[in-house]
C-alpha cells in the first residue's frame, strides 16, 4: 500500500505546498494554509465504479450544433426564478453563499416545499443540522412536511448511494464543507475536502441531469469559503445578503451560464419566513420623509429591473483637521469625487464639513447613474433646503462638473411615473427624447445647473483656486 502524504493547501487560491507558509505565494493571503492528506489515486474508488475514457467529439462549426430548448423548472419563488434567469436547468450547479442566519436555508427549503407540491422530489442533504432541527424550521415555515426528504449525513458514500438509488428530481447540499470523502484523511472543510466533494457530486449532477444546490459559507472578509476552484466549477454563484437587524434580503448573481448576472431578488425577513417584494421601490420609499434636506430619489437598474432607492446625506460641521466622509451603500471613493467637484465647480464650501450619505433601506447602488441624486442630496443637507418631494434624480458626474447620459433612461422614468413622479431632472443629452412620459422633464447639463434650478444656489465667492475663501 502506497504511503499517505501531507501537504498544505491555501484555502483561499488553492496553492498547495510540501510546508506550511506564512504568506501564500500565489494570492497573498496571510495564514491561509491548512495541511491535508493526500491519498495515491488508486486507493480512492467512488461508488460510481471505474471512470470510463471520455469519447473524443469531432469539431463542428457553430451553426451546424442542433439548438435544444432546454425546459426550466420553476422553484416556486418568483425573485429566485428572476435571479437564475427562469429557472433550474437539467444538470445545473447552482452555489448559494451568504453570512450565518441570513436565511441560505430558510431559502433553499420555503423552494424546495414549493418543488413537492409541484410533483417534484426533492432531497434536502443536511451536514449542519438534524433531521429533527430541519422539520421543527419546516413547522415553523408552515410547510408540509410530509412532501420533504431529508437526509441527515456527511459521509459523501453514503450521500452518493442515496442519490443513485433514488428518483430525485433535485438535489440540495447544505452545506458543502460538512461533507467529508473518508480516504482523504482530512478533516472536513479542509480545501481538498471541498474540492473532492464537489467535484464527486458535479460529475453526478451532470451525468443524470438533476440540478444541484450547494450551499456554501463564507469568510470573516466575505469571500465564499474553500478553494476558488469551487466557484469555476459550478454554473451559478448567488450570494444571499443582508443584515440582521432588517428585514431586507437581497440574492444576487455573481456567476451564471444560464442568465444574467445583473439580476437582484429582493425578499423580506418575517416570522413566517422569507417573502418576496413584489414591489420593492415602494418598500425602498415606504418611509421616505418629504420635505426633508438631503433627501433625494434616484432610478437605478438592478438587472433588467428598475427600482427607486431613496439618498439620505447629511452634512455638519466638523471639529476634526480632516473631515470625514462615512458612507453606507455607496462607494466611498465617489463621495470623495462628488464632494470635490461640488466643492471647485461650485463653490460649495465642503472643506470643514463631515459628511455622510446612506441608502435607505439596507441598498446598495453601485452604477455611477446615481451621482447626480448623491450630489444632489449632499448640497441639499448643506444648504439645508429640501429638494421638490415629486422629483427624481439621474445622472453620472464627470470631473468637470458635466452630467453625462445613462443607459436605459426610459424605462427608469416610467417606474417613476408609475410611483407617483411628476418631475425628473436628467442628463441634458437625453431630455428631449423622452416623449411620451407623463412628466416634466427637466434636462442639465451641469451639477450647478441643477442647483440654480432646485436648490437656488448660483455658486459661492470665487476662490484663489484651493477652495478657500
């Protein structure tokens, strides 16, 4: 019998080495290496028997492959079914990610009892919890229990031999690093562990064609735990986030072959488990304060959707030598941006001032369509005069001061429109091609255009050009 090395592993890349370093060489993490086993190839036989030699394909031009249609299976949860881009595929790999108590679970079973009750059978593979734990959720949830499987294990044979032998039409992993191949020698969760589990349990998705869910943990920095080999071999990567003193959870697409990777569903945490938002730019505006300084909406695109966030920023004299500038849900360098250009194209004297700007909501809007709306709002709480409650804001800022066009402009206004927006002020550009809106359009071509108009604000002294008076 061939003898059994140990080697060490980087969790994050997947960089292996005979010993244990520090720093990996490959990504750079720090204390990232844990050992593992490493058992000779022919000790290790899964229960699927010999591998057999692929065939060798002949090569073809692309219009000559038969086009299939492939039929997708609804889960029953309209914002899942959004994110995946309709539905589960035959064979498809779908990893879920997200903090611990964010609902990954609470997700993948409300879809799976939707699944039973469609005819569908579906295996529900538990590492984490008990059978016991997993029903007394589903009672909780109000599901009907006598329609789930579940299958408390983590000894990947035995999952293996269950999968075989039964008629499943969807399988589900929760999680993926509490499964442990037993010849491996490693402890489970360990960067060889996942990936043999993974790779085991991908090749039998795609040989019988059912869809797989893996459910996946993440780090204290927020990348998906184990190997990133982990994230190339499967289809889909969704990350499910939120916070837990909210409600609000959003599932976004990092990774997906079978749809878009710009698609958001939007659910909301309840007692009764997790509810779709079926109308989330009324959520975002639910509590929206009118009349209020440094308060401004803006359209944003989330996928092919557009949604109605809400900016908040406030603006106050600081006491510190260097001001802050704190966001939440923005990025924070564009504050930075957006506070010099007001504070050197218009005059608005920023340089004692902390300043702090969050999406309302738990959002996050990451497209620089919203500059304008962030200007907007940090002029509005420094002037202290509230913008017009009827108006919405687009536009990306250039360095000059510019308000530059955005994509799909159309559709952002007719989501306003249909909340209730009577006005919009947008990229000068773009204002008069949007007929047919039952708005007021109002087109800028400058940020301190914009605030001679909503604000009537005409600029400050001018400076001796470092903005200062």
């Amino acid at each position: 019998m061939a003898k059994t090395k140990a080697r060490y592993v980087c969790c994050d890349c997947g960089f292996s080495s005979a010993g244990w370093l520090g720093r990996c060489p490959s990504c750079g993490a720090w204390e990232s290496f844990k050992e593992e086993s490493v058992t000779p190839q022919s000790q290790t036989k899964s229960i699927l028997g010999k591998s057999q030699k692929p065939s060798l394909g002949q090569a073809m031009t692309l219009a000559s492959v038969p086009a299939e249609s492939t039929i997708r299976l609804r889960t029953g949860l309209g914002e899942l079914d959004r994110v995946l881009g309709g539905g589960l595929t035959p064979g498809a790999v779908i990893l879920l990610a997200g903090e611990p108590g964010v609902g990954k679970s609470t997700l993948l079973l409300q879809a799976a009892a939707t699944t039973a009750k469609e005819g569908g059978k579906l295996l529900y593979v538990t590492g984490e919890e008990s059978a016991a734990q997993v029903r007394l959720r589903a009672e909780r949830l109000g599901l009907d229990t006598s329609l789930l499987w579940v299958l408390p294990e983590t000894s990947l044979p035995d999952i293996e031999r269950e999968i075989i032998n039964g008629d499943w039409n969807i399988w589900v992993v929760d999680s993926i690093q509490t499964l442990q191949w037993p010849e491996l020698g490693s402890p489970a969760g360990s960067p060889g562990q996942i990936r043999e589990c993974a790779a085991r349990l991908i090749g039998l998705a795609k040989t019988k064609g059912t869809p797989l869910w893996l459910v996946g943990h993440i780090t204290k920095e927020g990348h998906i735990a184990g190997p990133k080999l982990l994230e190339h071999l499967v289809d889909t990567v969704l990350y499910f986030e939120g916070e837990r003193d909210r409600p609000l959870r959003l599932l976004r697409s990092l990774k997906n072959r079978f749809g878009s990777v710009n698609e958001t569903g939007v659910f909301e945490m309840t007692g009764a488990g997790l509810g779709e938002v079926v109308n989330p730019s009324a959520f975002f505006l639910a509590e929206r304060p009118k009349g209020a300084p440094g308060s401004v909406v803006t359209p944003v695109m989330e996928g092919h959707r557009p949604l109605l966030m809400e900016i908040q920023a406030l603006v106050s004299f600081s006491p510190l030598a260097m001001p802050r500038r704190q966001t939440l849900g923005v990025d924070h360098t564009r504050i930075g941006l957006l506070a010099a250009v007001l504070e050197k194209k218009v005059r608005l004297k920023l340089f004692d001032r902390d300043i702090f700007v969050n999406v309302t909501g738990g959002a996050k809007i990451g497209e620089p369509a919203a500059d304008l709306a962030v200007a907007a709002a940090i002029a509005s709480s420094m002037l202290d005069r509230p913008l017009p409650p009827d108006l919405v804001v687009v536009g990306e800022v250039g360095l000059a001061g510019e308000v530059r066009r955005v994509g799909r402009l159309r559709d952002r206004l007719a989501e306003a429109a249909r909340l209730g927006f009577s006005r919009a002020a947008v990229p000068l550009g773009e204002a008069t091609g949007l007929t047919g809106l039952k708005m007021k359009i109002d087109g800028v071509g400058s940020v301190g255009q914009f605030l001679s108009r909503h604000l009537d604000f005409h600029g400050g002294r001018r400076d001796d050009g470092d903005g200062h008076d």
